[in-house]
C-alpha cells in the first residue's frame, strides 16, 4: 500500500517536535502529530505537539489533541477544501486521524494528570503509530495494550527506534 511509505516521514516529523521541548531530568521529551486520512484525499496534518508545549506539565499527545480541538470550523474547511460534504467537527475528523509518536504514549502519569491514552481513547483515533516502547524509567507503561484493547490499530514504527529513545532521554542524567 503507498501510504506505507509516509509512516516514517511523519515520525520524523513528530521527532522534530520532540526536539523542541526543553529536557527535564523528570521526564520524557515526546513529539506526535495527528494526521488525517480521508478518503480518497491525501494525508493531511491536524496538528503537531510535543512535552511541556502547553502550560501545565502537559504530553506531546495532549497537546496535539488540544490544539486540534481548538481549531475553528473556518480552520478545518481551510485544511480539507475538497471535502466540503465530509466530517466537518473536530470529532468526526479525530476518527480518520492516525497519531504518530516518538514513545508509546502514557497509560500512568506520576504527577495525577489524565494519561495520554485515555484522551486518544476518547477522541477515537483510528491507528496509533509508534517510534518506541515506553522504558520503564518511571512508570510501567501499558498505553499500546490498552489502545489494541479497545479496537485502535497500533503500529511499530521500524527504523527510529534509538534516535526516538535518544530524544526521549534528552536531558536526563542517568540514561538507563
């Protein structure tokens, strides 16, 4: 299928998020971008996010969720200008969204706040793509489990696996 070939250029693109956010020894620096696939149109980006954009110890996944569900509807007829008669919420969009991340996203937050694989659960995106396995640094991870769980498609990305980790890691004094 083609639009194999694009699961690695969109992981570089989150990857590229993820080396915006300022490293702290606490945590992970994450990249993700949602990218809407309609039908017969190209893959078109929602939004990009990446750890600690947003104020409030904030996910790379939150925020690309956040910032999708803060486009307007002049926004999203802008983005999809071919698909007047498609999804026109941010809602009816999300379920022809594919999420790229550079770690599987978060099923545990030590800090209290919502995991991120609760709020992609709820959006009802339709396939999670994956750069790396969460380590287990700080938290026993189960976010990939959990998505197959409830009928989302995970995919592995191969090939980026140590430069995702790497940029994860960033920042971090002990490198286990």
């Amino acid at each position: 299928m083609a639009e194999e070939k694009n699961h690695p250029y969109f992981l570089e693109i989150a990857l590229s998020e993820a080396k915006k956010c300022i490293p702290t020894p606490t945590a992970f620096c994450v990249g993700c971008v949602l990218v809407v696939r309609l039908p017969n149109a190209s893959p078109t980006i929602l939004s990009t996010g990446y750890s600690r954009e947003l104020p409030g110890n904030t996910h790379a996944e939150a925020n690309a969720l956040s910032k999708a569900y803060a486009l307007s509807s002049e926004e999203i007829s802008a983005l999809f200008p071919s698909h007047q008669d498609g999804p026109k919420t941010i809602d009816e969009l999300l379920q022809y969204a594919d999420v790229y991340t550079t770690l599987e996203p978060c099923s545990t937050r030590t800090s209290g706040l919502a995991p991120c694989v609760d709020a992609l659960i709820k959006a009802k995106v339709k396939r999670c793509f994956i750069g790396v396995g969460e380590p287990s640094d700080f938290v026993n991870c189960e976010g990939a489990r959990k998505l197959k769980d409830v009928g989302i498609d995970v995919v592995w990305v191969d090939g980026l696996q140590n430069e995702c980790l790497a940029v994860a890691r960033t920042g971090r004094a002990t490198e286990s």
